[in-house]
C-alpha cells in the first residue's frame, strides 16, 4: 500500500504536533505593518517634504498630502513595507483558497479570489513604479486597478460573510463579523465622499478640496488594511504545524 503524506490535521492522529505556529497570531502581525507604516508615512512627509506633497498646479490651500503623495516622498519604506507584506498576502490567498471551498459556492469564491489577487498584483505594480509623476496615465491606471480591486475584493466577500453569519456560531466567526462590518461602512462612505471632492479639487480648484480628499484617502486605505487584518479572526484556531515523521501541515480550516 502506498502511504501517503498528510495534507492535513485529519490526516494525523491527536497530539502528533511537536511545534506549532499560530496562523492568526502571524496573519495579526504581518498586516499590522501596513497601516502603522501608512501613520509613520504621513507624519514623516509632512515633516520633512510638506510643501512638496502637498502642491498642486492649483496652488491653492492644502494641508494634506495624498497618498500617491506620500508614497513618491517615501520611495523606499513604500517599497519595503510592499514586499514584506507580500508574504502574507499570498498566504491568505492560499488559505482563502480552501475556506471559500468550505463555505461558499466555487464560482463565487473564485470570483472574490480573483479580485485579491488583481488588488495585490495592483500594490506591487504601483510600489515598483512609484516615482512616476501623479498626473502620469500609468499612475491614474495603476490607483484606479487598486480602487477598483478592492472595491470589488471588499463588496463580495462581505457579503459573502454576511450570508455565511446566519451558522456563525463560534465568538471568532461573530467578532471578524462584526468588525469587517465596520470596515465596510468605514470603507465606501470615505470612497463616496473621496470621489465628490476630487472634482471639486481638479477642476474648481476649491481650497482644501485636495486635503478632504486626501484625508478620505487615509479613511479608505485603512479600511482595506483593517479588513485584510481581520482575516486573522478567520483563521483563529488554525496552527502551521511540524512533526519530526511528517513535516509541516496545516491544522484544518
């Protein structure tokens, strides 16, 4: 008989794990960094570059730089704070892969998947060509693949959640509930008030219309970083696993 190797906790008998690495504890860490690195990124240009980041061929009032603003002035920690969340990033994919398998359709959890991925691929593209101009047609393309990504990413999977809530029974299913919930309102009502002030900037050139909608820029970049934290809460009693006979293996989802 051919033995095959575990892919899985119900592959093992009990107690067969020697060392074990929390999923949720890593997942809470490794996407944590982007949205501290968002806060340190805004304090930091509007101390060292504030005039810089925050003109504009309006010349008018502005107080606050945008985030395509303040990524050109933190070219390098833009770049590291990218590549160092990619890890995680491609983890959730792969473990999103085989929750959506569990709890939804396939056609739709393929569909959500999909829009993550053209969100991170987005991310990279846009942190590896930082530096062109912000009035460049690849930098307007590139912001716009990540707006529209998330946008979608956000929507579907939500409500993806919402309808799997009604069997939610566990305090970790009701907590990441409830917390992506907040994230969504946060989310599209700071994307609603962005793109009625963007108009008003780019061709009105109201004062402090820039730093409204670089303000609902903060509100809407958090909230997708907040929302890829809560995957933590999805995977909470989920451990990466090693054992000297089988290797490393995933607890089940």
């Amino acid at each position: 008989m051919v033995k095959l190797l575990p892919i899985s906790g119900k592959d093992l008998p009990e107690n067969v794990c020697e060392r074990r690495v929390s999923i949720a504890k890593l997942l809470l860490f490794g996407f944590a960094i982007p949205p501290i690195g968002l806060a340190y990124f805004i304090v930091r240009t509007m101390i060292t570059d504030f005039e810089g980041s925050t003109y504009t061929n309006c010349e008018v009032l502005n107080i606050l730089p945008s985030v395509s603003a303040i990524a050109r002035a933190q070219l390098l920690g833009w770049k590291l704070v990218t590549w160092l969340v990619l890890p995680f990033r491609l983890l959730i994919i792969y473990l999103y892969r085989r929750y959506y398998s569990h709890v939804f359709t396939r056609s739709l959890g393929c569909l959500v998947l999909l829009f993550f991925i053209y969100e991170s691929l987005s991310t990279v593209v846009m942190a590896l060509w930082v530096h062109i101009s912000g009035d460049s047609m690849f930098h307007k393309v590139s912001v716009l693949s990540i707006w529209f990504s998330s946008f979608g990413y956000i929507g579907i999977s939500f409500l993806c959640f919402k309808k799997q809530q009604c069997y939610a029974i566990e305090p970790h299913q009701r907590l990441s509930y409830m917390l992506k919930r907040k994230l969504v309102i946060s989310y599209y009502s700071g994307t609603l008030i962005m793109w009625c002030w963007y108009p008003l900037h780019t061709y009105f050139c109201l004062p402090l219309a820039y730093s409204i909608f670089a303000f609902c820029e903060y509100i809407v970049s958090w909230s997708l970083m907040g929302y890829l934290w809560t995957s933590a809460f999805d995977f909470y009693p989920i451990y990466l696993c090693h054992d000297a006979q089988h290797g490393y293996f995933l607890t089940d989802i």
